[in-house]
C-alpha cells in the first residue's frame, strides 16, 4: 500500500512541501485537488474523493492542507492516521504547525519526510525513532522564537514540544567548526526497483532491473571515496556524475568521487 503524492498547501493554495514519490499521478494535482476543495458543492469537502481514477485524502491543520494520493485501493483509515502523524512529527520538530514555520524549516522537513516516506510507503513515524537520523536544527519563530528569547525552556517544551536531533552536532559543510567532538561517517543506500511483463498465461514476457547508490558523507575535508562493486552485469553502462572517474569503473568495477 503505497502513497503516489503528498503535499503540503496553504489555504491559497500554494504548495509549501510536495514530494512525488512515484510518478503515476499528474502533476497538477495539487490544482485539481484544491478546486475541487473550495468549491465543494454541498458544505466542506470529505476527507477523501475520488477524481478521474485518483483518490485524494487530507487533514486540515492550522489552515494547512496535509494531502496524500494514490491510485491504488487504500484503506482511508490508514492514509488518514499517517497524515495526521506526519503533522504530529513536523509539529515535533518545527515547534509550531504554521505556513512561516513550514518554509522557514523546509530542509528540515524534506529531511523528515524523506525518513518518513520511502517510495510512497510509510517508515518510522515516531519523534523519538526519527532523532538519531535527522540532522538539521529548526529555525524558531513566533511564539517558540519568543519564548526561546526569554529563556523559559519549562514554556517551550510544554507549548512547542520541540525535539532536538542528537545529530545536529555532525558537520555538513568543510570546516565548519562545532563545540563537541565532530563524527567522521558516510552512509550509502542501494535502492534497486524490478519491472516485470507478464502475459495473460503468467508467462514472463520483459524484464528490468533499474537501480541506483546513494551516499551521504559527513567526513571531515574533501577525501577520495571509492565504492567497490563485486559483479556488474555485462554492457551495463550507468549514468554517473561528472566528479566521477568513468574509465576506472570500466576497468576495475569501483568508483571512485574526487569532489
């Protein structure tokens, strides 16, 4: 059970956080979506509507639109209770559920929803599993900001309920200074995504394999990273970025980033 969209709107509509997780919904949805919304024919809008084969489900928080969609026949309940979880978590962390304090801490937020969401399906939701993997620190405003000034930690921790990362002490930027010792760690993930034909007999027809590495390094400096591959498939050429040494992965099945 997979989420296509989700997407965070002001009450003008105006998309403050949207992601696209796997490209089956059109892009406008986010316009149909609020039409249809504002101009509902008999009081407010349900939760969830269907519209030209897209299910489009919602939570209103603070005049913010919190929407999911899909194409897939989901339980209501279930995309219902992760929007509302998803409010709770970035509430967590940004300290007040507001459109200034969503653009503000829109890194952050694309951080969290990118812990929270893995190709449309629903990972750890919890503030306190999401601490040790978040690395950005909220920017306080309004009230949470007000009360940060006045020192009353008793206040924002009973109002804003704000969690703080431990993470936040990890450098990410060359020689950016910290007050605690700094951690020298690089994280790589192999994300691999089969497509497969099938006829009506269930003979396989077409198959593919699409996949792709992706590193996050927090290491100190500019050092030269190199990843090993065991096999690679015959004639596979990947698509590879610039500060990578081409003729080496050819001949020696590793990669090696120089910038």
């Amino acid at each position: 059970m997979s989420v296509s969209q989700f997407y965070i709107l002001s009450n003008r509509g105006d998309a403050i956080i949207s992601s696209d997780f796997r490209g089956d919904v059109p892009s406008d949805s986010a316009e149909t979506f609020f039409r249809k919304v504002k101009f509902w024919d008999k009081g407010d809008a349900p939760p969830t509507f269907h519209i030209d084969g897209v299910s489009y489900l919602y939570v209103k928080k603070n005049g913010l639109y919190f929407v999911a969609t899909t194409r897939y026949n989901l339980s209501p309940a279930y995309i219902l209770e992760l929007l509302s979880r998803l409010c709770r978590v970035f509430k967590d962390y940004c300290g007040v559920l507001s459109e200034e304090t969503l653009r503000k801490n829109f890194v952050l937020c694309y951080e969290l929803l990118d812990e929270t969401m893995d190709f449309g399906y629903a990972q750890d939701t919890s503030t306190e599993g999401l601490k040790a993997h978040v690395h950005n620190e909220p920017i306080l405003v309004g009230e949470a900001l007000q009360a940060k000034e006045r020192n009353f930690s008793s206040v924002i921790s009973r109002q804003t309920n704000i969690k703080a990362a431990n993470a936040v002490r990890k450098p990410v930027a060359n020689g950016q200074q910290t007050s605690k010792k700094a951690e020298n760690e690089l994280f790589c993930d192999i994300l691999e995504r089969l497509n497969i034909v099938f006829s009506p007999n269930g003979q396989m027809l077409n198959s593919s394999i699409e996949g792709k590495i992706q590193m996050k390094s927090y290491l100190q400096g500019n050092p030269e990273l190199r990843l090993a591959l065991n096999e690679v498939p015959p004639g596979l050429r990947p698509s590879i970025p610039a500060c990578i040494i081409m003729n080496i992965f050819l001949t020696h099945m590793s990669i090696r980033r120089t910038c």
